[in-house]
C-alpha cells in the first residue's frame, strides 16, 4: 500500500521515532485509545526504544520488579484471542443493549468489536506484568500493598501509551483479555510469582488522533473536600 492510496500508511522506523521529539503537552491532548490497527508489523527498532522511555517510569520504592512480554507469534495470539473471546461475547451483548438507541454510544463500540473480531491480526501486543511479593500484591489487604503494586506498573504503561502516540502507533490499554489470571500465565509461560496487569494491542494507527473531548476542568475539580467546586463555571 502507498502512501498515495493511504494517507495513514504505516511510516518508516526513522520517521516513527523522529515523531518523539512531539511536545508532550501535544502528545497528551491528542492521546487516545485506538483499537483499529493496520496489521503490518511494528518493527523491534521502533518498540524497544519505546519500551526503554516505559522504563523511566518510577515505581514503589524503586523496586523494578516487572517484566514485559513482547507477544508475536500468531499462535500464541490466537490464544489470547480465545481468552479474550469468552470474556468479551459475555460482556458485550450487556453494552450493546445498553447503547440501543443512541448512534454516538454504538459508534464507541465499534472499535471495540473491530478489536475483538481481528484480536489475533493485531501485530503485536505488550504485556506488562509485576512481581508478588509480601509488600507488593495485586489483590487482598492491607490496600497499600494492592495500590503500591499497580502504582509500580501503569506508569510505565502510561509512558509507553504516549510513547506510541509520538511515534505514530496506535495502543490501547485493555484488562479483560488477561482477566482470568491463572490461564494467561499459562500462555505467557509466566511464573507464579509474576502477574500480567494489562495487554496493550499496539499497530499503526488507522485513521486520525484527537484531539479528544472531555469535560472542563472545573466539573471535575473539588477543592479540599467533595462538593466544593469554585472553578466551575
């Protein structure tokens, strides 16, 4: 494919990585969720540097206990997408039934169910994962230990996001292909101590970034307690 006939063809590695010098005001008011990906590979010349600016991030007590499973092979995507598919065919009658009616709530869901319709076609998936131990964990008490554990986590997630934003990939941070924890350690190979958090699609983006719609700062800031809004308008 051209670049004549695709307006979003795929750009070369020095082109993707030459897109880093982004502002990151810029990278972050134009970040967005996008599941609808070409499938052409992502070379490792423009992931790994992308994976070395993840790893900036802080972490609790600068532990850097996590690891990151680079997924490509077709089989071992097809199995996550068996996964992925259980989940997904249980969840996502609920929000269509939900967004009947109304045509900006079904145009969400459509990359969505691109995704899950195409999961295995995706070029590569990064799957960040987190040691256990007794002061990090994901799940149970004290809650300290559960939010110093995904603390330690999605800001290296985070930075991968807007990384591959600046460098024209498209990503998208999703949980519920590795929700059923045992059976995606299973396919990872993942000891038990090691816990996937999430599973990032990530290809080069089909169609245009943001920039995105929120609502304004003042509907959502409170000031010293809940309820107290000064900067609303």
């Amino acid at each position: 494919m051209t670049d004549e006939q695709d307006p979003f063809a795929p750009p070369s590695a020095h082109e993707a990585l030459g897109g880093l010098d982004m502002p990151m005001a810029d990278a972050m008011r134009s970040q967005r969720a996008v599941r609808r990906l070409h499938t052409d590979p992502v070379p490792h010349e423009v992931l790994l540097p992308l994976l070395e600016l993840a790893l900036k991030a802080p972490t609790s007590s600068n532990t850097q206990d996590w690891s990151f499973i680079i997924v490509e092979d077709r089989t071992q995507k097809e199995r996550l997408g068996r996964l992925y598919g259980v989940l997904y065919r249980m969840f996502s009658p609920g929000e269509l039934k939900r967004a009947q009616g109304d045509e900006n709530a079904l145009k969400q869901l459509a990359p969505g169910r691109w995704q899950a319709e195409h999961f295995a076609d995706i070029p590569v998936f990064v799957v960040p994962c987190y040691r256990r131990n007794l002061k990090h964990r994901p799940v149970g008490r004290p809650q300290i230990a559960v939010s110093s554990y995904y603390g330690s986590v999605y800001p290296a997630v985070q930075n991968l996001l807007l990384g591959c934003r600046a460098a024209g990939l498209g990503a998208s941070l999703q949980t519920l292909p590795i929700w059923i924890v045992p059976l995606a350690r299973r396919i990872l190979g993942l000891p038990r101590a090691m816990n996937p958090v999430c599973i990032i699609p990530i290809g080069w983006a089909k169609g245009r970034y943001g920039p995105t719609t929120r609502p304004p700062i003042g509907d959502v800031v409170h000031l010293d307690h809940y309820g107290n809004q000064p900067f609303k308008d």
